[in-house]
C-alpha cells in the first residue's frame, strides 16, 4: 500500500485519463504528491558497432524515464515526430518504452529507440539518451481478448491472472504491443474506474476525438458483474482488487501485450 501510495499523481490526471474508456464523471482536482524519477541503471555490457542494439528479453525491459525536454526522431538526428515534457498531461513522469540503444565511439550510449504514447498506436522514435534515465523492470503483462483475461508475469513467472472486461465490437480494445506508462489514482475509489487506473500506450481505434486521443488503460469498476463480458469503450476493466495489485506491482515500462 505505501509504494502505491507513494505512487499517486493528481487525481484530476485520473478522470481526464479515464474518460477516454468512456466516462462522463465531472473532473476533480486535488494536490499531488511531487512525481519522483527512478534512478539510472547500467545497461548489458555493451556491443559497440554503428549499429542499433536490442535491449531487454523475455524477463526483463527497460524504460526511459524523460528527464528533460526531449524530442523523438523518426531516425537519430533526423527530423522530430513528436516532443515530450519531463512532466505529462497528467502530472506524472513521461516514461517511454525502450526498444533499443545505439552508442556513440566511445561506447556510450547515444540515441535510444523507443515506443512512444501517440497515434498511430506501435509509433516508436528515436530520443537521445542524455535527455532521459533509464530503469529495469521485470514485469509483463498480457490482456487476452479471447479468454478476457489479464496475466501479470514477474522475472518470467505468473503471479496474477484475473477475468477482465474487454471493448464491445463498436469500440474495440486496440491488439498489439504497448507498455505501461502512467498509473494514476482515482478521486472516487467506489466510481466507474475503481480505486484507480494502469495507463498504457495504447488508444483506441474508434474514439480518437475523446479526451487526450481516447487513451487504454486497466483499471477497476463499480460494476463487477459484468467482468467477463465485452462491454467497455476500449479499456480493460478488472475487479479492484486485482486492479490495487497491478498498480503496486506492474512499474512504468512494464511491456504490454494485447493479444486476441
């Protein structure tokens, strides 16, 4: 409970994220916790060559936590296709999934390639390294669209599965793979949206006109009875406790896999 806690971020950023699945709840505001950076940690041993190396595997992905006003390049140094504040429209830390490192002569790390929180959903970039901060997380989760299911996997292994409420057929939940980049409190734990939401950088297909583009996320419900069932406007929903476990457990970068 304290490092979910210690986690929380304005509980405005949570209405405005959630309407996204849906809502037409007014938005609240209150003071929020000062958003704290993860710190640095070192890279593999390093591959050195011109080329682009993959980073992460199976049980392990890194994420980019932007430390300062950065832009992503469709290649390094190219043009920018999208530009992102240490701080996000929520209030929170603008973390990126990290794909890739490339490293300069001396070996050190130059430009990380990165998916990125915009439309088209699977846009991915190129920012430099010196503008963010990387973190390890050994966390992954997997949303079945068939089975309904949520899936949470530390250092490879299960720890949580759960029957979720997937998007009805007019608004689809988005298949692909994304990560977590925000997790955010709700101001009503007993709302539509539980005690509170795991962002992820996905969006839906069909509502691109709602609130921030129509953002994904898991969150809880007030309706438990109908998990299992397709009902939502594209999120996932899971019952709050499952939801309360998540968001302690599934960091910023944890990889998301939206699989049908």
């Amino acid at each position: 409970m304290a490092r979910r806690l210690a986690a929380a971020v304005a509980l405005a950023g949570v209405i405005v994220l959630a309407s996204g699945c849906g809502s037409g709840d007014e938005e609240a505001s209150a003071p929020a916790p000062a958003p704290t950076v993860p710190a640095s940690v070192p890279l593999p041993e390093p591959t050195c060559g011109p080329d682009a190396r993959q980073l992460g595997a199976a049980d392990a992905a890194y994420a980019a936590t932007v430390v300062r006003t950065t832009a992503a390049r469709r290649v390094p140094g190219g043009d920018p296709v999208a530009r992102f504040q240490p701080i996000n429209v929520n209030g929170v830390p603008t973390v990126l999934g990290v794909l890739a490192v490339r490293r300069d002569r001396s070996c050190a790390p130059a430009w990380y390639r990165v998916q990125l929180p915009v439309r088209p959903n699977g846009s991915v970039g190129w920012v430099r390294a010196a503008d963010v901060r990387l973190s390890r997380v050994t966390t992954r989760i997997v949303v079945d669209l068939s089975d309904r299911r949520v899936t949470l996997y530390r250092d490879g292994e299960r720890v949580l599965s759960t029957t979720a409420a997937i998007g009805k057929p007019g608004t689809p939940t988005p298949i692909g793979s994304y990560y977590v980049n925000q997790r955010l409190l709700a101001a009503d734990p007993t709302g539509p949206f539980g005690p509170g939401a795991v962002g992820i950088s996905a969006f839906s297909p069909t509502l691109q006109h709602w609130t921030q583009g129509g953002p994904i996320a898991i969150h809880g419900t007030n309706a438990p009875y109908k998990l299992g069932l397709a009902v939502s406007y594209g999120c996932v929903r899971v019952a709050n406790s499952q939801l309360l476990r998540l968001f302690d457990e599934a960091d910023e970068g944890t990889p998301v896999v939206i699989r049908s």
